[in-house]
C-alpha cells in the first residue's frame, strides 16, 4: 500500500477479498478484483468432469431495475446475468485488467508524439507521429433537422487514430432471434447520440446531455475502409497510459440487433415508454423495460407499428432495404412470441426467461455462437508460471556445489499445464541471489533460451566474492496474462572443499581431451604416412614402366638401323 501510494496511476481507496464461493465440481474464471463482476466468467463456466448440463447461481438481488439497450439498468447484479447474453469488442483480462479482443482481431493505434504510452499486448500495433489530421470524408457529426451525416471540416485534428480490424463478421454472425449481421447493425444507430443530445429530436433526453458532452470531446469521427473484413478507422481524443484501453475505447461491436433497438425508439418516439429512468419521470411515462412488466405489451404495439411501416430510423433506411426490415420484424416477432420479451443480443448464452416477480432468470446456451466453448478455457485458473531450476554440476556428482571464482549457470525451466511456458508470453524473469541472512549478493535477469527454458549465469567475479555456506537463487517470472508473479527458491552451496574435486576433474578433462588429441595426431600420421608410402610405391611402378617403354623402343630403333644396312 505504501508503495502504490508513492508510485502509482491509479490509487486504490479500498481493498478487499470477498469471497466467491461455488461448489467443487464447478470451474469458472472470476477476477482477482472484481470477482464475477467480469464478462469472462459466463465464457469459462462449466462442470469439471462433464459436458454440459445445468447450473444453479444465487445472488443479493436481482431483476430490480427494467432492462433496454439504451439507458437500462446498471444495477451489478442484473449485468452479471447480462455478461451471458451480451457479447463486446473486448474482454477484460482476470488477472492483468488488460483488455483481450473479442470480436475483433487487431489494432493499430497512431498517437502524438510525446504522449507517454505503453502497451504489452502482441494484438496491437503502436507509432507515434507528429499530429493526426482528421479526413474531411470521415462521419464527424449529425444534422438532426435534415437527418444527414456532417463530415469531418478541414483542420480537424485528433490526439489518436485507431483502426480495428473486425475480420469477416457481415453476414456471419447470428443473433439470438436468428437474424445475421449487416452494415445497418452496425451503422444504423450511429447518430442515436447526437439525436438523444439535441432538443430538436423526437428523441431527445435532457438528462443525457453531459454523457453527450463528455463524448463529443473525446470523439472526432470514423470512417468505414472496408467491409470483407470489416475493418474502421476511429479518430479520438481520449488518452490513456496502456495503449490497449486506447484502442478498445474506440472499438464497438453491434451487440443487439438493429431492429430490436428500433422497436424500442419507435415506443420512445410515440412517447409511450422512455429509455432512461430520468426521462421516464420527467415525462410520467414508464422506464422501457425490454424483458417484462407492463411495458411488454407497449412494445408488442411498437413492433406491429414498426412493421407495418417498414420503419428504417436514422441510418436504418441507408443500409437495409424494406424487405430487410420486414424480415427481421418478423423473425423479432416470432422471437417475442415464443419468449415473451425483445431482449435478442448475440452473447454465448440467451435469455430463456425472465420473472421479476420471483426475481429469477434462465439463461440457455446460443449453439449457433460465433466461438467455441473453450475458446477461454485457458484462464479458469490463474496462468501463473510454474517451474523448477536445474542445479549446475561443476563438481562431478555434486549438483548444485558452487566453486568460489568459478562461473555457474543455472537453467529455469517454466511450465503451465505440463507443457513449457511460450517465452513471448513471459513479461521478464528476474533473479536475486540471498545468502543465509537474507542479503541480496547479487541479481539480474535471466536469458531466455528453448521454449520455456531461462538461464542464470553467475560469473566468475560474482561467485569468487561468495564465502562458504548456503545461499538461496530466488527467480520471480511474470507472465504478461497474470499479475501475479510465479516465484520459486532454490537453495545452492558455495563450498570450498570442493575446490580440489573441481580442480581435479579440470586435469581429469583436460588431460584426457590432450589423450583425445594425441591420440588424433597419431592417427592422422600414420594415415599421412600409409599415403606417402603408397605414393612412392605406384611413383616407382611408373618409373619402371617408363625404362622398360623406353628401352623396348631402343632395341626397336637398333633392329631398324640394322636392317636398313643389310
């Protein structure tokens, strides 16, 4: 605590350790702060020893306040049943905070220079440059009388850009009442904020105004680059000293149908229910409530008005035609009379049904869900590095007996499951070497080698200012999915009675790598020689041959001189 309040960016008022009880066959992520106050903890749910099956939770209270897409409840307990039926851009990680993507595969993040920015994650891609002009293409603003997107003015400038990389999502993602991704998903409510925040809308809602204010600074515009892979450009003003909360400030993911929200603003427009709970008591209407109440049958007429119109709102018209609208109209009104509410969303798990009376929910897994089951199967439990460390053997057959002036390398060896820790998934490894006292004599770092494997090296200088006695090599690796550090201790001897063995077998090698050599060098004479001999033995052959060439073509010429005379 001392500590995090000298050096720190967020200081924390209190800290406490609720419990998080379960029963022991049930195995499920919750956050080191927050518990299951975490969206991951309804993607990592399940029984140990078997697949599938039901699963009964209690809570304080819930089902208090209405639910609805816009300005529903934040009540912690109704979002836990939510994180079920929700699906987001990103996730929070349990044990570091950091955003993990979740419906996105990338980002690239440009800052201005000077900004004082880190980031750890291998998803996003950070540069710093000069100043961000803001394209004059991009959708910078909305003309709520003339219902017309405003682009970007010249001379717009941002603090950051952002571009993510959805991958291939329009026309492959499903939502709960069957209806698949488009653009107008994505797009169709783009200018609900500037409506909300403008007193000349149908929709407006005074009490949304600062939240509104608080946006428009922050926000600078967007534009679409391309839609096989939905990929979009973000330009913002918020900053942030990790990268990653940069970057998922900026990301969306079209969570609830667009056709779904409209039924819900259609009500609002005919002033029959209101979205937040401010506006429901300013207008003596009812706080719109998606999955029970009165404000059911309220929506039921919505929806039959909706569809009886064609109803297309704000950028709906744009990017959905009229027979689009009527398709999903129809298939949200088979949805709500088989299920009796609108709440349709496109999380791992929908809702089967909702009591407010008995304050129950049931939540049924969503086959068609975009991810597998165990796609975070990985953090149920916390990735902590685990691991053992390799004594150096400088003595023969006495591992782990240092020799004063002589360098000794120790091997860490990291594990989580069984198999070897991937080294890119390692923040660091330190080391800190303490004598019996507990007084640190030395530490550093460890040199990463094979997958999984760390070497600390003592050298020579280091271990000849050790004196006899037991020592203690403490290594503390922190992996980048958990803040919490796997720490091990491994007790050594620095000893110098074993100065003598280790001289001893120094002589030993080295006497029989000379034996080795000699014996080498022998070798190899003794071939040199066998092939000089061999040489000289086929030179003479050809020497002999040639005297005998030679003396045969004499006797030759000798017989024809003769026999020329005669």
């Amino acid at each position: 605590l001392e500590l995090c309040m000298k050096d720190s960016v967020r200081i924390w008022v209190i800290n406490t350790a609720p419990p998080m009880a379960m029963r022991k066959e049930i195995q499920v992520a919750t956050d080191l702060v927050a518990g299951f106050q975490n969206d991951i903890w309804a993607r990592t749910i399940r029984f140990k020893d078997k697949v599938g099956g039901t699963i009964k939770a209690s809570d304080r209270a819930i089902l208090n306040d209405p639910w609805n897409p816009v300005g529903g409840t934040n009540y912690a307990y109704d979002l836990i049943i939510q994180s079920c039926t929700n699906d987001f851009d990103a996730l929070a990680n349990p044990y570091t905070g950091l955003p993990m993507p979740n419906n996105f595969e990338s980002a690239t993040v440009e800052i201005e220079e000077g900004s004082v920015v880190t980031w750890s994650s291998d998803w996003i891609n950070v540069s710093f440059v000069p100043s961000i002009e803001v394209p004059t293409d991009a959708w910078y603003d909305w003309d709520v009388k003339n219902k017309k997107i405003i682009t970007a003015p010249p001379g717009t400038y941002a603090k950051a850009k952002v571009t993510i990389n959805y991958g291939d999502v329009i026309g492959k993602v499903k939502y709960h009442d069957g209806s698949v991704m488009s653009l107008a998903d994505w797009f169709a409510f783009w200018p609900l904020p500037f409506e909300r925040s403008n007193p000349e809308s149908s929709i407006y809602d005074e009490s949304y105004v600062p939240a509104f204010e608080s946006f428009r600074t922050n926000y600078q515009g967007q534009r679409l680059i391309s839609t096989h892979p939905l990929v979009i450009e973000y330009y913002v003003n918020y900053s942030n000293p990790e990268a990653e909360f940069i970057a998922t400030y900026a990301a969306e993911w079209p969570n609830m149908p667009w056709h779904a929200v409209a039924v819900g603003m259609k009500a609002e427009e005919e002033g029959t229910l209101a979205w937040t709970s401010s506006k429901s008591k300013a207008n003596n209407v009812e706080w719109m409530n998606y999955i029970g109440g009165t404000s059911i049958p309220l929506l039921k007429n919505a929806l039959a008005t909706a569809k009886a119109e064609g109803y297309r709102p704000l950028l709906a018209s744009e990017y959905a035609t009229a027979e689009e609208a009527a398709e999903r109209y129809n298939k949200l009104t088979d949805w709500v009379n088989a299920k009796g509410h609108f709440w349709v969303c496109n999380g791992p798990f929908y809702l089967e049904l909702a009591d407010f009376s008995a304050h129950t929910a049931v939540v049924k897994a969503f086959r068609d869900y975009r991810w597998k089951a165990d796609r975070w199967a990985w953090l149920s439990s916390p990735p902590i590095p685990e691991g053992s460390v390799v004594l150096p053997e400088i003595v023969a057959g006495m591992p782990g007996n240092i020799v004063p002036g002589v360098s000794a390398t120790f091997t860490l060896n990291l594990q989580i499951a069984g198999k070897p820790y991937p080294n890119n998934k390692i923040d660091f490894v330190k080391y800190l070497v303490l004598d019996s006292a507990g007084n640190v004599i030395t530490s550093g770092n460890a040199v990463p080698g094979a997958e999984g494997e760390w070497a600390i090296t003592l050298t020579q200088s280091v271990t000849a200012e050790m004196r006899e006695g037991t020592y203690t090599l403490m290594t503390i690796a922190l992996s980048k999915d958990v803040a919490m550090p796997g720490i091990i201790n491994t007790p050594f001897t620095v000893t110098l009675g074993g100065v003598l063995s280790y001289f001893n077998t120094v002589l030993e090698q080295r006497e029989a790598q000379l034996n080795a050599a000699l014996s080498a060098l022998q070798a190899t004479q003794a071939e040199q020689i066998a092939q000089l001999q061999s040489a000289i033995s086929s030179l003479q052959t050809t020497v002999y041959a040639a005297i005998a060439v030679a003396v045969i073509s004499l006797l030759i010429a000798i017989y024809a001189v003769v026999t020329k005379k005669s």
